[in-house]
C-alpha cells in the first residue's frame, strides 16, 4: 500500500501478475455477517469488474449456499459470462467452499453472475420480499493463472 486514508488505498503495483476486483454491483445490495462480506444473486445481474495486469484465468475462493427463494431444489443453476465473450453454465450441487474460474482480459473485465432457476411461488420470508436463489459468501481472489 502506498497510501490510504478513510475507506480509500492506493497500492503500488509492480509487475503484470496481478488481479484486483473494482466493483460488486448487486441489485439485492451487499452485506456483511460474521467478517465476511456476502450477497444474494437473485432475478437480476449481478455484475463484478475486475482489472488484471495481463490475461489469464482469475480464480477466486467463495463460498455458495442456497438461498431461500427455491426451497425444495438442492441444486442451483447460474450463468457466468464476461465482457469478452465468455459464457460458461454452472449447476451448484456441493455447498459451502468452492472456487470459481473466470478468463479475464488484461485491463478491465466485467463479469456477470445470473441465475437461471425461476423462484418458486410464494417462498419468500414475509419480512425480506428480495428474491434470493443464491449466496456468494467471502469472494476472495486466490491466483490470477
């Protein structure tokens, strides 16, 4: 780091082997439990940006858990593609700590998280009306490959 103040840094960085996230745009907001920063991949995009020094395949570490807006289906079905065309189908079957790799460009990426399974009807907690098929818990990046 070569400077911070308040909620801002600035890092040094040098070398092209290297990845950073700039952005998590989620409809359903961002929020954080226990240390751990999370979000909820509903009907709607969830778009991440990411910056790299060179191109390769970023690996992030994440944990995945069922949301309650599909409650009677033990798998989820999501759609990871990029700005650079990439697309890839995913079927979530084993919950819990997992890693998810994504080719990325050198300079900026956006990556785009939908899910694919429709909420079943009437599922929703009375007290949060968001759909919520899918939690991403703790993203971190693990390598850039």
């Amino acid at each position: 780091m070569a400077w911070s103040e308040g909620p801002y840094a600035l890092y040094k960085i040098s070398g092209r082997n290297w990845v950073a996230l700039a952005d998590i745009r989620n409809p359903n907001g961002l929020e954080r439990a226990d240390g751990e920063e999370f979000f909820w991949v509903g009907n709607n995009e969830t778009v991440i940006e990411a910056i790299a020094g060179r191109a390769g395949t970023m690996v992030w570490g994440i944990k995945l858990y069922p949301g309650p807006s599909l409650p009677h289906q033990d798998f989820r079905n999501i759609l990871i593609s990029t700005s650079m065309g990439y697309r890839e189908e995913k079927c979530i079957k084993n919950w819990g700590a997992s890693t998810i790799s994504v080719p990325v460009t050198a300079g900026q990426t956006r990556i785009i998280i939908s899910a694919l399974d429709p909420p079943a009807p009437q599922s929703q907690p009375a007290a949060d009306p968001r759909i919520m098929l899918l939690q991403l818990r703790g993203l971190k990046i693990l390598e850039l490959r």
